[in-house]
C-alpha cells in the first residue's frame, strides 16, 4: 500500500463534513482499480451511496472528451444546472491538462457527494507524475503557466467550492475539487 | 458551407501540438482566423453536438485568453458566426440554442479569469487595509511616544537651564528652538501619514489641509474645489487622500510645478477626482521610471475599488490625474 504525506490547503466549506479517512481510503482504492493507460477504460462503480462513480485514465484528448462527458452526465443528473455542468466540465479540461502537463498520463475520477442538505460532484485528478513541491503556490494566482490570467489549477480553485491538492515530490499529485448543488 | 478541415492529433503531444498552432494562428492573423476556427468548430458541434466539439472550443477560447483576446472581441466572434448561421439560413430555434450553449463553454475560460481578477482586486484591497492600518499604528506611535519622550527632554533641557547664569542659559535656549523644530517636523508626519482630520470631518476638509500643508511647505500654489457633500465609505475616502498626496508628491516632486488644481466630485453613484498640475509632464507612453512606482501605487488603489483612472499628459504641458470611483458596490 502506498502512503502519502498530505499537504492541504483546504476551503473548508462548514457544511462539508464527509469524512477524510473515507476520501483518503478512496483515492487508495483508485489508485489500485486503474493504473492502467489505455484509452477508452472507464470503471464505474458503485459508491456507499448507492451511487456511481466513475474512473476514467486519462492519457489522451479521446480519455479527456470521455472524462468531460462523464462529468457532465453526472452534473446533469444530479440536477445541476447548464452553467454549473460546464464548470465541472473545464475544471476537468483544467486538472486534466495539468496532468497531460506534468505526468503525461494520470487517472480522473469523478464521484457524486451529498451531505445532509446539499449533493454536489467531486472530482479527483490524480497522476504519479514527479509531484509538486509547493502545493500552496500551485493553487495560488501567478504560479501560472499563462502568465497570471486565472487558469490552470488556480482557475479551478475559483470555479469549484472546495479546493484541495496533496503531492509529494517523486510521487504524484492529487487534486480533489467539489462544487455543490446550487440549493 | 465551406469549413476548414481540421485535425486533431491524439494524445499529450497532439495536445499540446493543437494549442501551438491555434497560438500560432491567433497571433498571426487574428482575429480573422480565430473566428474561422470558432466558425468550424461551432459547425462541428451543431452537426454532431460532441463533446469533443464543446473541449475544442473551450480550448479555442482558452488560447484566445492567452493571447490577449478580450471577452467582447470573442462575442463579436460569435456574433459573426451567428450572422453566417442565418445567412445560410440554418437558424431555427434549435441551432440557436446549440449555439449559444456552445458559446457558454467557450465563456469557461473568461468566467476563470473574471473570478481571477476579483479575487485580485479582494486581496489588493485587503492588503491597502493593512498597510493603512500599519500606516496609522506608526503614526500614532510617533506623536503619542516621540512627542511625550520630547516634551520630557523639553522639561529636563529647560530645568537644566534654570539653575545657569543668563550667559550660559542662551545655548541651552538653542537646544530647545531645536527640539522645537523636531516636534513640529514629527507632528506634520505624524498628521500627513495618519491625518485625524480625515476621520473626523470628512475627505475635503483633509484635501484643504494637505493642500495648505503642502502650498506652505514646496511654495506652490495649491487649490481644491469641490462640494463638501455627505461623508463617502473609509475606504474611498483614505484611497482619495492618498492618491492625492501622492499626485501631489508627484507634481511637486518631479514636475516642478508651480500650481496644482485639485476637485473632488460626489455623485450618487460615484466619486470623481482629478489633480491638474502645470508641470513639465512626460511621454505618457514611456512614464519615467521614478514617478513609474507612485503611478502604479495610485492605478492599484483605484482598480481595487473598482474605479477607474485617467492619465492626460505630455511632454511641457502638465499632467492630470483622474479617477473615478463608484459608491455603494
């Protein structure tokens, strides 16, 4: 079993209060169900809530389309509106291109949450990639490979509601951001 | 119809090989080719409504962004492809829809940026907070602490005198004239970087002081006009102040002015504010590097309010500064 030092940078949204060991075994779990790269696998399973989850590897455009559709699909049948749909869609483009980026290839994952009052979408990007040494900066505005204009992984922090990167260096990231429901 | 052919290489390298060229394209021969591209792509999604069409596009829009395209230079794109949409009279209810559910992809990348730029100017004006704050606890700690410690030394010099011959007495008479001069130069700091006239009466009250303060001390003429209306929030009150001091600064400074004209203007919805000076001006395109620092200062306290800022200069006829800040937002 691989074992990660986590760095967070959270925006804790009081709300959210599902539990991290969970999250952290399942990033594991992941990890484990797909480390393959070839195109087109997608892996859906069933979650704790009933609910599915898919994995998609991401080592091409056609894993990328295939990873935006699902995010989407997902946004769309929880009720999500159009507008919210698309911000899951680009922070998908966003955390996959980071991954095209760093790691060449890597995996996204994407599973739909609820808490007590709201469902949402989370979706984690992860690759085992040479990782990032300062995760606070990553996710900071001007740690930009297009020079400060609000994309990449500080584009993403601002268009999901929460916001969270662990990496070690030699071992990869993962990026995991949700948006919730509009109530 | 007659659409570029486009291809699209797979992989990380096709990836990458893919924004390469929309770069290429885009700094060449935009917006021209932009708009073909987006022309293209658009027809790809209304004829397959892919998801692979709606990544192209966000990545369209997202290379744009890069290369410095503004948000209503892309809606002029979308508006052109509309018109063609209906020239070719393909534009039912349904296409319309396909199409502008396109274009919000393409928003995608501009909503980041926008959201970008907010979280910006938040923390630009938090910092202004802070370094205010900081400004005032140095202020405040220069006149209660410095002026205490002065007066005492004021006390002890003039009991020291007291028990000299008349002769001896006039030197010390001359340390105090000294200490005198150091009190007043440390109060006038202490009042310019921290003034409590703000506070308690209001930004044209402060300007009319500064101006005073600053006619007596660089021997310019200095006058404000403006109407003494209701009170405007703290914030746009102490950025106002100290955009024009350090106009002021600047005119004085490097202009060599002889007189500074300033007004104030309060509407319900804004504040405007302009500094007129007589100066010898400079190149707006090329502002000289030592006022370069104090220009940006004043641009940054205005762009986290949101406002806007005005430069009329060159070279031999003055320079003027105005700024516009609007209320309530």
């Amino acid at each position: 079993m691989r074992r990660y030092h986590y760095i967070r940078i959270r925006r804790i949204d009081t709300e959210a209060r599902y539990s991290r060991d969970e999250q952290t075994k399942r990033d594991r779990t992941c990890f484990s169900c797909c480390e393959m790269r070839s195109s087109g696998a997608i892996m859906k399973s069933v979650g704790s809530n009933n609910e599915q989850e898919v994995c998609v590897p991401v080592a091409s455009d056609n894993d990328l389309m295939t990873a935006r559709r699902e995010g989407r699909e997902m946004a769309r049948q929880l009720g999500f509106s159009a507008c919210e749909g698309t911000l899951v869609a680009t922070a998908i483009s966003e955390l996959t291109r980071n991954i095209f980026t760093y790691a060449r290839h890597g995996k996204i994952h994407i599973r739909p949450i609820s808490n007590s009052t709201r469902r949402g979408i989370t979706v984690v990007a992860s690759d085992l990639g040479p990782g990032i040494a300062d995760t606070r900066l990553a996710a900071q505005a001007g740690y930009s490979t297009c020079g400060g204009r609000g994309l990449g992984l500080p584009g993403v922090r601002r268009i999901m509601d929460e916001f969270d990167i662990s990496s070690r260096p030699g071992r990869g990231t993962t990026v995991t951001a949700t948006k919730w429901k509009r109530p | 119809m007659n659409a570029p052919t486009l291809e699209w290489a797979v992989g990380p390298d096709g990836f990458h090989g893919e924004c390469a060229t929309v770069s290429a394209v885009a700094m060449k021969d935009a917006p021209d080719m932009l708009a073909e591209r987006y022309w293209a792509i658009l027809q790809e999604y209304l004829a397959y409504s892919s998801e692979a069409s709606l990544s192209r596009g966000y990545e369209l829009a997202r290379q744009a962004l890069v290369d410095d395209c503004g948000v209503l230079e892309f809606a002029e794109i979308h508006h052109g492809a509309l018109r063609r949409l209906s020239a070719e009279a393909c534009s039912d209810g349904r296409t319309l829809g396909a199409a502008s559910d396109f274009f919000a992809e393409c928003l995608s990348p501009f909503e980041m940026s926008h959201r970008g730029a907010q979280e910006g100017a938040r923390a630009l004006r938090h910092l202004n907070e802070v370094l205010e704050g900081e400004l005032r606890r140095i202020a405040q700690t220069l006149h209660d602490e410095a002026g205490q410690l002065l007066a005492s030394v004021h006390i002890a010099v003039a009991d020291a005198a007291s028990d000299l011959p008349p002769k001896e007495r006039g030197r010390f008479e001359k340390v105090a004239g000294m200490l005198t001069e150091v009190e007043t130069g440390l109060r006038n700091l202490s009042h310019e970087w921290h003034p409590t006239i703000l506070d308690d009466l209001g930004l044209l009250p402060a300007l009319e002081f500064l101006a005073q303060k600053v006619a007596k001390r660089a021997g310019v003429d200095v006058s404000v006009r403006g109407d003494s209306g209701a009170r405007l929030p703290a914030a746009v009150e102490t950025a106002l102040y100290r955009i024009v001091q350090e106009a002021l600064n600047n005119a004085i400074r490097h202009a060599a002015a002889r007189s500074v004209r300033i007004e104030l203007q309060c509407t319900p919805y804004t504040v405007k504010c302009s500094v007129c000076d007589d100066g010898r001006g400079f190149d707006a395109n090329r502002p000289p590097h030592t006022q370069g620092l104090g220009l940006i200062g004043i641009r940054e306290r205005v762009s986290a309010l949101g406002g806007s800022l005005r430069l009329v200069t060159e070279p031999l006829n003055g320079t003027t500064i105005q700024t516009e800040i609007p209320l309530g937002g």
